[in-house]
C-alpha cells in the first residue's frame, strides 16, 4: 500500500467529530429549545389566565357569601376599592392595598318580553339595570398572549371589557372583552 492510503486510513479511524458534524447538531439542538420556549411561553400565558378566572371567581363568591352574612348597605361596593379589608375574613389570602380588584357600579342592560307578536314571538325591550355590583380585575402588566387567552375564553366564562354591559338578546358579542383594555370585568349583583 501507498504511503498516502496509509495515511488517509490512519486519519479515517481516528476517534471524534468533525466541526461540519458538530455544527449540525448544534444547531438542531438551537431549533428544539427554540420549539421548546416557545411551547412554554404559550403555557406560561394559558396558566396565568386561568389564574385570573380562578381569582376573580373567588373574589366573586367571597363578595357573595360577605353580602349574605353582614347587611351591607347598597353605597358600600364602591367603597371597597379604598378599604377592602371586609372581605379578608372569606378570602385565604387577605387582600391589601395595591391589589388588582376594581370594586365598580355599572349598569347591565337586559331584556323584557314586552308582548307578543300575532305568531306568539315575544317582542322585547332593553331594561338598564343601573348601579349593579361590577368587579374588575386590572390587567396592567400583563402579556398580551394573557389577554388574548382571556378574550378567548370571554364568552363561556362572562368576562367583559366594559362595567356597562349589554346583555340584551339582540346584543351582539361586543360586550365581551376582547383584549384591548387594561380591565376585565365581572357581574356580581
């Protein structure tokens, strides 16, 4: 054998990786961590708007539970935002100042069968139920992937994006939030 095949033999049964054969699985390693974050990013957001739902339902059913245990007078609601510490005793965690609740009046408008047409169809009228117990959530600082998951979810949950809210039957889907104000509202009484 030539001096050269010798050579070129020696080489080839050398243990190691080329720097082609590093490159490429360096960069598909890049391309699943990519992949990877962006999945977790995609959850991170999905977790932090059920978070959100959960959060306002508790606040929700401690607000429910208070109003049946003390006798609150009707002007007390909007005073919750300065002082909310009556609700601490239905709460695990006590709610203190800087947290993200709203305690707001809103109106909700809603249908009334008015009458009946000659084929027995109801007519209807929009009716504002005014000074209705509304409780927003302040969405400042989160992703938008947060928001979008909460527009998303806005119809089957009652999430809305205003505290004068249309619930009419004729109304159409406008009144849900859609991810472009910084509250989240829900109905409380």
């Amino acid at each position: 054998m030539s001096e050269m095949k010798k050579r070129l033999q020696r080489r080839g049964a050398r243990k190691g990786f080329t720097l082609v054969e590093l490159l490429i699985v360096i960069i598909i390693i890049g391309i699943l961590a990519g992949a990877m974050m962006m999945v977790a990013g995609r959850s991170r957001d999905t977790a932090e708007a059920t978070r959100i739902i959960s959060d306002l339902r508790t606040m929700k059913s401690a607000v429910l539970v208070w109003l049946v245990d003390a006798s609150v007078p009707d002007d007390t609601w909007d005073k919750l935002d300065e002082d909310p510490t009556p609700l601490n005793a239905y709460l695990d965690k006590p709610l203190t100042a800087g947290n993200p609740y709203r305690f707001e009046l809103g109106t909700v408008t809603v249908s009334k069968i008015t009458s009946y047409d000659a084929n027995g169809k109801p007519k209807y009228a929009p009716v504002p139920q005014t000074n209705t117990w509304i409780l927003g959530y302040d969405l400042t600082g989160v992703s938008p992937g947060v928001k979008t998951h909460l527009a998303g979810q806005a119809k089957s949950v009652g999430l809305y994006k205003d505290k004068d809210i249309n619930l009419t039957h004729d109304a159409s889907d406008a009144s849900f939030y859609d991810g472009t104000t910084e509250t989240v509202y829900v109905v409380v009484q």
